[in-house]
C-alpha cells in the first residue's frame, strides 16, 4: 500500500513554522493529545530579551554598561547553551588589548525548552545574569548558590 503526503501552502507567513509538541502527559503516537505552539519570530524574541533585561536589577547597571548583549539563533556547533559569556572578568584587573565582552543568548534552544513568553522572559533574565555573574568574576557553584545555575 502506497501513502501519500499532501502538504497546501501555509495560510500565513509563519504558519509553516508551527512545530508539534507533546502535551504533559501526551502520548505522541496519540494526535488527540498533541498541542500545536506557534514558533515565535526572531523580532518577538528579541523584545522579550529586552522585557528580560529591564527586568535585572539595578545593582548590575554599572556591569552592564561594560558587556554587550546580542542574539543569536544557535550556540557553537556540538554546545547546549542557552548564554555565553565572552570576554575577560573584571576581576582580571587590567582589560586593555582584549576585545570588548559580550553575552550571546542563543534563541532557538530557549524557544524549544521554553514554550511561554512569561517562561522566555524568566529564564533569559536567569541567563543574562548567570553570564554576567561571570564578568562580575563569578563561578558556575557561586552561581547556582544566586539561583542563577
């Protein structure tokens, strides 16, 4: 017996990036207990990153006039990260001749783990601050010990 696969056209522009994702609970060979989410379009993302940002505390200002942040859509190739932190810690003491730092906060691996913009919003500021945590001279334990692991 032969099967056939017909697909129409996406009735709008980001239809044909909606993906499958198992309800809780779901069993993924039953469809009845699939849900459907929308992916969210890189321009959403990046203003939830800046709902995330405003959202750090104020005591980080003065770190974050130092380090950029950018986004990106994957981390470095064989790498599962949501953030990065690049660049040397100001506990480093002097700085001059290293590029400037930046934190990278990796969009597609927070959109497939993540599946609210409240739970985006939330585990982007946990990123940032646990990337920033490692400007500020920070290791991955005293991290965690913040909550920011």
């Amino acid at each position: 017996m032969a099967f056939s696969l017909n697909v129409s056209p996406p009735a709008a522009p980001f239809a044909a990036l909606r993906k499958l994702f198992p309800a809780e609970g779901a069993d993924p060979r039953d469809p009845a207990t699939i849900r459907v989410v929308e992916q969210i379009t890189r321009e959403r993302f990046e203003e939830l990153v800046g709902r995330a940002l405003d959202e750090v505390p104020d005591t980080f200002t003065k770190a974050f006039e130092e380090v950029a942040v950018v986004v990106e859509d994957f981390p470095p190739p064989g790498q599962s990260l949501f953030g990065l932190y690049q660049g040397v810690p100001r506990t480093f003491g002097d700085r001059s001749g290293f590029p400037p730092p930046h934190i990278s906060i990796y969009m597609h691996p927070l959109v497939d783990h993540f599946r609210t913009d409240e739970e985006l919003v939330r585990q982007v500021r946990i990123t940032v601050l646990h990337e920033l945590g490692h400007h500020l001279g920070m290791d991955e334990d005293q991290l965690e010990e913040l909550g920011y692991a």
